[in-house]
C-alpha cells in the first residue's frame, strides 16, 4: 500500500535547499505519480520557511528529466515545469529531485510559452561543473516541453483538469 502524504524535496546540484514541502498522492498512471498541494501547506521555498499561498498539482514523472506544475487561477502561469533530474524515490513517501534551473512556463492569459533562466542554466553549469550529460539531458527535456507545451499534448492541454479539481 502507498503512502497518502509525498515529502517532495528539491536541491540544487551543490546539494543546497531548494523546496521541499508534503503533497498528497493523488493517483499514478502511464505517466507518473500525480501529487496535490492545498494552499496553507506550509513548505520550504529557496531554502526559507513559506506557506503556498495557492494550491497546484504536480506530476512527477516516471522517466524524464522536469517535474509538471498545473495552477488554478490566479496565478499567471498555468502550466510550470522544471527542468530536473529524475526522480529518486525513498520508499512511497518521500521523493528526491535536483532542480537544474531551467523552467518552461505556460502562461494562463496568452498561451505563450517561455522558457526561462537560461542565464542561472549557464551560471550553475560553470559554478557546479555539470557533468556534459546532465546538460544534454536538461537542455533536450527544456526543448521537448517547449513543444508540447504549445501543441495540445496531454498531459499537458486537459488531463491534468481533473487533479487540480480535487485541490482547488
């Protein structure tokens, strides 16, 4: 039997703090395990004590390197997603990720998609030495979600729907 609560921990590649809050296990399918966070949930964001403001839904993959982020109204972005390592389970209850800084976002008003912080990417790189196979990874995970992102592809354009309805 799996764990109802996830600890979902974010480093950076130093092993630094990055976020790190409870979610709960919401369902798994085809394509990884769907986690909900409820506005009050108190977390750890960019190393500080924080409470998330607005709830969200993240999917964490089975394969690939980003974790997907879907929000409700107000916020701006409707689909955020970081560019990551993959994931490393501890057990059912606790899973680790190393944020490689790179994010693509869908913006809720427009449908634009960005991808963003390039310039953190390039200054992590040289500070931290990525390794040139994590960077082919990251780069090519930022470029495959730059696509889908824009192009309807599910999980992406509606599925996601259906989880956040039971957090918002």
């Amino acid at each position: 039997m799996s764990s109802d609560v996830v600890r979902v921990i974010y480093r950076k590649y130093d092993g630094t703090p990055h976020r790190d809050y409870p979610a709960r296990r919401l369902a798994e399918d085809d394509l990884g395990v769907w986690l909900g966070v409820q506005a009050g949930t108190r977390s750890i964001y960019h190393g500080r004590p924080s409470v998330e403001q607005i709830p969200f839904v993240l999917l964490v993959p089975h394969q690939g390197w980003w974790t997907g982020m879907f929000n409700p109204p107000p916020r701006t972005s409707e689909v955020y997603c970081d560019i990551a390592s993959q994931a490393r389970w501890e057990g059912d209850d606790t899973v680790h990720l190393i944020d490689l800084d790179l994010d693509v976002v869908r913006r809720r008003a427009t449908g634009a998609v960005e991808l963003r912080d390039e310039d953190e990417f390039a200054e992590h790189r040289a500070r931290f030495g990525y390794p040139d196979d994590l960077v082919v990874e990251a780069e090519a995970a930022a470029r495959w979600l730059f696509t889908v992102l824009g192009d309807g592809t599910e999980p992406f354009a509606t599925a996601y729907r259906k989880w956040l309805a039971l957090v918002v």
